[in-house]
C-alpha cells in the first residue's frame, strides 16, 4: 500500500499519461469504492474526485460517473402523504438508501418540516410524520462520507383523506394516541429506534444547501471516520432527529468523552456553519426517447428473464432450453454459467444484490416447478424453494420479501427476507404472470393473463383493492421508479396500457408491437418500454401519456428487458438467436 492508502498498481495506472490506462484506474478505483474497507473506500472515492479534473474529458466523465455510482441514494426521491384527515395521528414511509457500505459507515439524517421524525436502520430510512399543521413541505437528508441524498417530504391536513394515504388505516395500524410510537419503535433523547436499540449518538448537522441534491465534503468526510475511530469501530452510526430540536439534544456517545456535534456540526443554530469543501457529483442520467443498440452480448440457449444487479455490475439470464442461469459481467461482457436442478424461467435480484432468485418449472408446466436461491458472491446454490404449479415472473417487494406468482395455481406466494420462509399465500384471478410495487401508495401490481384484469393489493392488509380491466392477456406489469404509474403489456391486442397508482385510473391501450410480453420503465419514470417478441422490437413509450416516440430494433424473439440502476443501459434477452441485446437508453 502506498501512503495515500491506495494500492500501488492503482496509483500506476490513476497517474499514467496514457488515456486508456488512467480510465481502467477509474474503473478499478469504482470497485474499491464499493469494497467493505472503509479507509480504502474512502481513498479511492477522494482519488475519483481528483480524477474529475483530469484533462482528458472521457477520464473525467468517467471518474464522475464512477463518483455517482458510489453515492449513497435514496428511492423514492419523493414521499408525498397527500391530503389526510384532520384526525389523523401519524404517517410512515420508508425508504430505500442503496450505495456501498461507504455509504452508511457513519451516515446521519437531518430533518426539516414541521411534525416529521426520521431513522435510520441498516439500508431502511423510516419517515414517520405527526401532522401538526395544515401543510408540509419538508426533506429529511442522509449524509456520510458516500455524500449525501435528500427526500422531499409533502402533505396536507384537509377534511378527507385521499388514495395517497388512507387516514384510517394508518391511524388503525399504529395506534390512536398521538404520543405513542408505532409497534416495534420506542422513544430514544426524541427520536425513534428499531428493536430496542439505541444509535451510538445524535448529532445536529446545518441543513444542507439547497442548490444540489447530492454533495461530497471532505471535511465531513475525516471528521466522520475520526469519530468511528474513537468509537472503537461500532459500525454504522445513527442520527435519528425530528424538528423541534429543543425535545431532543445532541447526546453523548457512551463510554466517551466525545461530543459529537462537534464532529459534524454545531447543535446550536446561532453557530456559522462549518467551511467544507465540496465536490458536486455527476448529473443523473435522463432517459432518452430514442434508444440505440451498442452490443450483442451471446448467451446461453433460448434465454428467457433478465435482471440487473442493484450496482449496475451484473446481469442475470434465465435460459428456458437449458438448466443454466447465465451470469454476465457488464463491463468485461464475460458469461458465466451457474448450472440449476431445472430449467429456469425468469429471475429477480434482492435489493441488497447479494441474492439471486430463479423461477423454475419443466415444459409440461409440472415438473420441477420451484425457486433457485443463488448466492451473487459465490454464484452457488444455497437452496431450493418448493413453491406451486408453474412460478412465474418473480419481484422483490420494497421491505424485501419474495413474490412468486404462481400461474397454474391462481395465487401468490410471498417469502419472507432472510429466511425466505412463505409468510402468505393471496388468491387472485387467473393467471398470475408478473408483479410491480408502488412503495409510495403500498400498494401491489399484478398482471393475470388469462383474466384481462390488473389486480390491485393493499400491502399493508394484503386485501384486493381493485380489479382493473386492461388489454387482452396481460403478460408483464411494471411500476415506474417514483412509484406514480404502471405499464402493462397486452400480449394478443399488441397494446400496452398504463394505470395511475393513486387514482387507479385506466388510460390505453396504446398500440405497440406485435405480441410485447415484457415491459419495464427508464430509470427517471420518463419512458416505458415493451419487448415484443412477435417483430423483434422494443416499442419505447412516454411514461405518462403512452405516446410512442420510437421503435428499436433488437434480436430475433426478444422476451424480457431489464435496465441498469443508474439508467444508462438497458438489457433485452433474444430467445430466438440465444443474445442479450445492450441499449443505451439515458444519457
């Protein structure tokens, strides 16, 4: 190791004059930000911000896009409570934060509104909000050496409450006293904690400038690893704050004469905010209304279900003419077999990308029917979930449970995270083909083909909300990222419909290609996309209003589309010439 704390090759090729050399550095800087040595993490993402002044603009670029990768980032972007009754005791949403382990190593969240409460547990960021006034407007904030991310937070008190957030419900689910917390929670110096535990401090940061939505300080930076040093290495430590920050002070880590608004701020607003240098990162990436093939990657044969790994760094191919689950390295473009009991059908990734889950079952729609449980590391088996007839397009919930269609049978399955034990069985109508989520409004989406019908579930209840009719043989839904709209493919009307998840309104069909048996969305919500196995093209739609802005081009009978997290790629499986199509579809 050199004295930067960087290895020595990487130094090498970082520092070498030939262009080529310093972008497969960025490349190798990238992995190490994403590795679980936090000093070397920290290096390499302080090296990266080096590397965005570079005088090659390809080098830059790429050392900014490798920073936006590393960030920590927040999904939904946007949590919006809608319009609830007066009566209403409290809200919750949570949020997914995804990003390196970097990104948590001494993360803290900061809140700005009136009745909100904020805690951070593990990758889950729990919002709860307490209506005290007639509106809201505010953000909670995640900050740590990864950078930071902001949520904005809505809502208002009218007289009824509307589909954003039933007032009833809520209010049932979490108890009817204002001062109690919900079941799980207690009260820690004013905020709130998970099973009983405690964070290892609360600190009071200044509210982060208005101007961006991520930032990197490099002062924030040495003081939070100086503070986890001092810690004796607690691991993740929490911030967990609320508005009126006269209820809870800053406390001090026990077992240390540390007072750790010092660290990271001043708990006293009168105080200047502290000078830090900052580096802004790389722009999202804006889908784009005419994507364009870049590369024909071989697979195994006859592939079928796609999914792309949380870090944009795999992708996972289920093979229907084989038993294996082909396992593509994105930038290299290597394949990789993982041999199965039998034949895999399609295939979903959990949220933390350690998992991968293959539905199979043989021809005669019987046999062999179940889910493969591979571990993403290792690329082996763990184990095998015996689940009913013919298991279908599989999804991972936003609390990280496992939903099997299963297609035969009429129902789903749900596994829970972890143990990967069925927790629940829910009938719907004939077939079940695919689920979607809408996180914002906890609400499920599934497609039953042989019912020309979208079955709605409240998952707070799993009770059927509504059963919406769409085209003819819905084969795939998907549900935009901001959680606002769902696209479902109509395999035997060669049309596509879309549905508003709050109100639940119907608009379509909008004529795409022949037989789309698979749809998914661009990163930002702006486009929808079918994959229509009939005339090998992608129909790529305005994901509000469903015009079509352009047809690609891709192999012979394509079959599902998965798109990369950061939303620059997307991957099409062609059944019938054994290729994954690679488009790039942001920019």
């Amino acid at each position: 190791m050199s004295e930067t704390g960087l290895p020595q090759s990487v130094l090498t090729e970082i520092g070498s004059p030939i262009r080529e050399s310093r972008l497969t550095g960025v490349d190798e800087l990238a992995r190490l930000a994403w590795g679980a040595d936090l000093a070397l993490a920290a290096a390499a993402r302080h090296a990266l911000q080096q590397m965005m002044e570079d005088d090659s603009r390809s080098v830059s670029a790429a050392a900014a896009a490798a920073l936006e990768r590393t960030a920590v980032r927040l999904e939904p972007e946007r949590v919006d409570f809608g319009t609830v009754a007066a009566e209403t005791q409290r809200l919750v949403a949570d949020v997914r934060v995804d990003g390196p382990p970097l990104a948590l190593a001494g993360a803290t969240v900061t809140v700005s509104g009136p009745g909100l409460r904020a805690m951070l547990s593990d990758r889950t960021l729990r919002i709860m909000w307490l209506p005290r006034s007639d509106w809201l407007d505010g953000s909670v904030t995640v900050r740590g050496p990864a950078g930071w991310a902001d949520v904005r937070v809505t809502g208002q008190v009218g007289n009824a409450a509307a589909p954003f957030a039933p007032a009833a419900p809520v209010a049932a689910a979490y108890g009817t006293s204002r001062g109690a917390e919900p079941e799980g929670l207690r009260t820690y110096d004013g905020g709130m904690v998970a099973n009983g535990y405690g964070p290892a401090r609360v600190t009071v940061l200044p509210a982060p400038p208005s101007s961006g939505r991520r930032q990197v300080g490099t002062t924030v930076l040495v003081a939070i690893l100086t503070t986890l040093v001092v810690l004796g290495g607690a691991g993740v430590a929490m911030a967990l704050l609320n508005d009126d920050r006269s209820e809870a002070p800053p406390a001090t880590a026990q077992g240390s004469q540390l007072q750790p608004d010092t660290a990271l701020g001043s708990a006293d607003p009168a105080q200047p905010e502290p000078e830090v240098t900052r580096v802004p990162l790389a722009q999202r990436v804006r889908g784009v209304a005419r994507p364009k093939v870049i590369a024909t990657i071989p697979v195994g044969a006859e592939p079928e279900g796609v999914a792309v790994s949380p870090d944009g760094r795999t992708v996972y191919v289920a093979n229907q003419n084989s038993r294996i689950l082909s396992v593509v390295d994105t930038a290299s473009r290597k394949v990789t077999p993982v041999a199965l009991r039998n034949t895999p059908r399609f295939v979903a990734v959990s949220r933390d990308g350690n998992t991968v889950f293959a539905s199979m079952y043989e021809d005669d729609k019987h046999t062999g029917s179940g889910v493969a449980v591979v571990d993403s590391r290792s690329r082996k088996v763990l184990r095998y979930l015996d689940t009913g007839h013919m298991p279908y397009t599989l999804a991972v919930a936003p609390d990280n449970k496992l939903w099997v269609p299963i297609h035969s049978d009429g129902r789903l399955e749900i596994f829970s995270s972890g143990t990967l034990r069925m927790v629940g069985e829910l009938p719907v109508k004939p077939n079940p083909h695919a689920v979607g989520f809408s996180s914002d409004q906890m609400r499920a989406f599934t497609a039953n083909h042989e019912s020309n019908a979208v079955t709605v579930i409240d998952m707070r209840t799993n009770g059927v909300l509504q059963s919406i009719p769409v085209s003819k043989a819905p084969h795939s839904i998907a549900v935009s990222p901001d959680g606002r709209m769902a696209l479902v493919a109509g395999y035997e009307a060669d049309a596509a419909n879309l549905i508003d998840t709050v109100t639940l309104k119907r608009t379509g069909p909008f004529k795409v290609g022949r037989d789309p048996q698979s749809v998914a969305f661009s990163a930002d919500s702006r486009y929808g996309y079918t994959v229509n196995e009939g005339d090998g093209t992608i129909t790529v739609l305005n994901g509000r209003t469903g015009a079509v802005t352009s047809t690609v081009k891709v192999g012979q009978s394509p079959r599902t589309i998965g798109v990369s997290p950061d939303g620059r790629l997307a991957y099409v499986s062609n059944g019938g010439d054994n290729t994954l199509s690679v488009l790039r579809v942001g920019e």
